[in-house]
C-alpha cells in the first residue's frame, strides 16, 4: 500500500474492480451462448447447460479479481461448468439411496408415521425460534409464547 492521503487505495482499488468488472461482462456477452451450447451438447439437457454456465460465471466473478483472467476465458468457463454439472449429476445420482436410507432408519425407530412426515419437533421448530418485528415500540411476537 502506498503512503498517501486516505482513500487513494480504495480509489485505486475502485478503479481495478471497475475493470475487472467490465471485463467479466465482456466476457459474459461474448462466451455466454457458446458456454451453454458446449455444456448442452455434452450433457444433452439444456438446464443442466444454463445452471453449470451460471455457476461457472459466478465462480468466475469470484476467482478472476485475485486471480486474473485467464488468457482463454470461454475455455476456463466450459471447463470449471462442465466440473460443475458433472459434481451436481453425482449429487444427485447418489440422493435418492441416502434419502432412503434416512427414511427407512426413522420408520425403524418409530419417530416417522408417514414416508415424508417430520417428527413435529423438527417442524415446528423454525416458528419457536423466529421472532417477528412488530414496529418501532419493542415490542416483539414471539409465536408459540403468550
């Protein structure tokens, strides 16, 4: 950091994220479709295409302002999309067994009466631990309590 008046950093700073910023919406415009086409062509499903190309661009706006942009920035991104969609298509390839796992040691130990129900506990526990803002006068509805 150099020595000077307050805020030349930050302007400094300001000025870098500005760029990097107009470079990743260059980016954006220019490698969006041709990101989506390769990842739909080589998952054959076009949501699965739009989720990773998104997750890449996101990954891309975090990484690319420490890091820089790669000298092929469409490659980086079909790469770190294609990792993406193939990291969620293992996810979600192996929920169902677990889910089923889960649900079959609940019904064992009697705590779910139905295939989905949650013990009530578990359900209701969100509305004992929310509470609402009812105005500026502190007074504050806490739901389950009188």
């Amino acid at each position: 950091m150099s020595e000077g008046p307050p805020g030349i950093d930050a302007g400094i700073d300001a000025g870098i994220d500005a760029g990097i910023d107009a470079v990743i919406g260059e980016v954006h415009r220019a490698e969006w479709a041709k990101v989506v086409a390769t990842l739909a062509r080589s998952f054959g499903d076009l949501d699965v295409a739009e989720e990773a190309a998104a997750e890449a661009f996101a990954t891309a706006v975090e990484r690319w302002p420490r890091h820089g942009v790669p000298s092929n920035p469409g490659a980086w991104l079909v790469t770190v999309g294609r990792n993406k969609a193939l990291d969620r298509l293992r996810r979600e390839a192996t929920r169902a067994p677990r889910q089923e796992a889960a649900h079959r040691a609940l019904v064992e130990r009697g705590t779910a009466a139905e295939v989905g129900a949650l013990p009530v506990p578990l359900v209701d526990a969100p509305f004992r631990c929310t509470r609402f803002h009812a105005g500026y006068d502190g007074y504050y509805f806490k739901p389950g309590l009188k």
